[in-house]
C-alpha cells in the first residue's frame, strides 16, 4: 500500500472512531462513514468491505494507542502496592471518561457478534490484566505488602468490579466518589496495614 493509501486509510479509521464513538456500533453505515470522511462509495470500498470490518480496524488501532500500565517503565523503587495503585488510578480515569471511548459501540459489537468463548479479543484482553494483576498479587503477598489471599480470585474480582464500574459509567452514569469507594474497597481487601 503507498503512502499516499496509508494516510487516507488512518483517515478512515481517524473518523469511522468519532463516529462510533457518538452513535454506538449498531447505529452506524458505510454512509455515514463516507459522509464524515467526505469520500465516495467506492473509495470507502477499496479499504473496507463492511461496517464490522471498519470498526475492528479501529478497534484494532485503538489497542495500539492504549497504554498498558503493566508494560510502563516504573520507578526502580516501585512497590507491588504502588503498581496496583497506578493501575487503579488509569483505570479510574478511564471509568470517568466515559464519553471520549468505544466502550458503547464494543459492547454492542460483542452483543450482536458470534464471537464467543475463546475466540472473543474480550476475553482474552481481560485474562491478559487478569494473568498480570495475579503476578503483582503473588509479588506483593510474597514481599508482605497484601494479604494472604487468592491471588487468581482476587485479580479476576478486580477485574470484574472495573468492568462492571465501566458499565454503569455509560448506562446509569457514576461520579468520581462513586468509583473512588469501590477501588478503596478493592485495596482494603488486598493491601496490608
């Protein structure tokens, strides 16, 4: 693909996102998308051959921006406290930015999409935080910094809380007070005095 197909392609992707960002992934046609990126039909076409196939490009695009805290250069001095801290504090700021992401259009996307079971990047997303937060646990119960609790069952809860503290900020609507509780619930449980 030339330079020139490149940069009109991220094009696509650029605005196809604002446009699931606003109306979900159901809601959304190639017309649309034409209309926003101010291209013909066929133009879309020669990129993209469907709405499904626009949105896990941006999907996909959207992985690669995501900062993965777990992959984050950390202070030399960092505590298995002070990591599971920093993963709380981006995962709260996610939680409250609730109108700036995808999270709408994906869970649509999932809800309409065969994908299930193994084969779901969902899934395999929350067993890859999962997988890390269990290591940070052992670390920490292992230094003394947490209890002595099931490291698996615990980063699975933590998972589950977030998930479901990112539902509730899109459905219903949740303040920052609201999320801060719930994360100090989930630390009081796990870090030790």
């Amino acid at each position: 693909m030339s330079e020139k197909s490149e940069q009109k392609k991220q094009l696509i992707i650029q605005t196809a996102r604002r446009i699931f960002m606003e109306k979900g992934y159901k809601d959304v046609t190639m017309k649309d998308i034409v209309e926003a990126c101010d291209i013909s039909r066929g133009g879309l076409y020669l990129y993209f051959s469907s709405v499904e196939e626009v949105f896990l490009a941006v999907m996909c695009a959207e992985e690669a921006e995501t900062d993965d805290v777990f992959s984050q250069e950390l202070p030399e001095d960092a505590t298995a406290a002070d990591v599971l801290m920093i993963f709380l504090k981006e995962q709260k700021k996610e939680i409250l930015r609730r109108k700036e992401d995808l999270s709408v259009a994906v869970y649509e996307y999932y809800f309409a999409s065969p994908v299930m079971g193994e084969e779901n990047p969902l899934r395999g997303k929350f067993k890859e935080a999962a997988n890390a937060l269990t290591q940070l646990i052992e670390m920490g119960i292992s230094n003394g910094e947490f209890y002595d609790v099931d490291a698996r069952m615990t980063a699975n809860n933590i998972m589950f809380v977030l998930e479901g503290l990112r539902i509730c900020a899109h459905m219903m609507g949740i303040t920052e007070k609201m999320v801060d509780d719930e994360l100090l619930t989930l630390v009081s449980g796990i870090v030790a005095e």
